[in-house]
C-alpha cells in the first residue's frame, strides 16, 4: 500500500485549493511542484516527495467557506 492510498484509507481527503508559497518556504521544499496534500479534521499532510510533510497549521491553506 502506497503512501497515498494509506492517506485515502485513513479518510483523509484530496485538497484541491491554492497553497501559498509560504507553506513551501516554511517546510524549505524542493519540489513544491510535486506536492499533493490531504486533509483530515484539519490536519494537512503531503505526499509529493519522500519528506512527507505535515502541518496542523492552515496558514497558507485557501480557506473555504462552509455554505450549509
């Protein structure tokens, strides 16, 4: 079982919205290119590289608005 695959079994979900260029600098990523975060009850982890990255913090994170 891939990374990805353990994130999806584990509920979490493919975020789709803008990451800003300061979530990379934070994490001093190379390859922001690569990058494909999943999000569970605030919690964003990235699988695009081997680092794996993971923040609680939503700073950079485009927010949405809950509309129900």
């Amino acid at each position: 079982m891939t990374y990805k695959q353990r994130l999806k079994s584990e509920g979490y979900a493919r975020y789709r919205g803008a990451v800003d260029a300061s979530v990379y600098e934070y994490f001093n990523c190379d390859c922001s290119w690569k990058a494909e975060w999943y999000l569970k009850d605030g919690h964003y982890r990235c699988c695009g590289c081997k680092e794996k990255c993971e923040t609680r913090e939503p700073d950079g994170f485009q927010l949405f608005l809950d509309l129900n």
